[in-house]
C-alpha cells in the first residue's frame, strides 16, 4: 500500500509535527524506517501511525526510498500527499 502522508495543520513549512503517515494496515517495516509509532485516538476504532516530523522531512526520507509525490490535496486544516513507488 502507498503511503499517503498527511498534516493536519497550515502553513506547513512552520510545523514541527506530528505527521500521520500510515494506517494500521500500513508496511510494518516502512513505518519502522520512517520512525513512525502505531496509536489509537481515544474514541477511534482503528490505529493510525505518526512521527513527530514536519512533513517535509517525511517527504525528503521517502524520496530517498524511492517514492514520488503523485496527488496532494487539501482537507479542511488536513493537507495529504500520496506516494508511489515504481
């Protein structure tokens, strides 16, 4: 599964973190590489992984794994990137 990283705050150059960068389904091990820690929000049925990276420095450690940005959107305060690698 791609990872799709996503910031839930703008402008994003200015924040610190955290970054969700997965879901509970997500590559174990790419989310070890990534730093990520697996967590579930009081009230969520579901667990999300996050590292407390600004998303740029998420986006510079996936490209140097190989992945591309191939859409980002805005949602509300939420910003999400989705990657592809070949």
């Amino acid at each position: 599964v791609p990872p799709c990283v996503t910031h839930h705050s703008v402008p994003v150059l200015q924040e610190a973190g955290p970054t969700m960068v997965g879901d509970e389904n997500s590559d174990p091990h790419l989310m070890s590489v990534l730093g990520a820690k697996k967590r579930t929000m009081l009230g969520n049925n579901f667990s999300e992984y996050y590292v407390n990276d600004a998303p740029r420095m998420v986006l510079d450690k996936l490209e140097s794994l190989g992945y591309r940005v191939v859409s980002m959107t805005g949602v509300g305060q939420t910003l999400v990137w989705c990657l592809h690698r070949e």
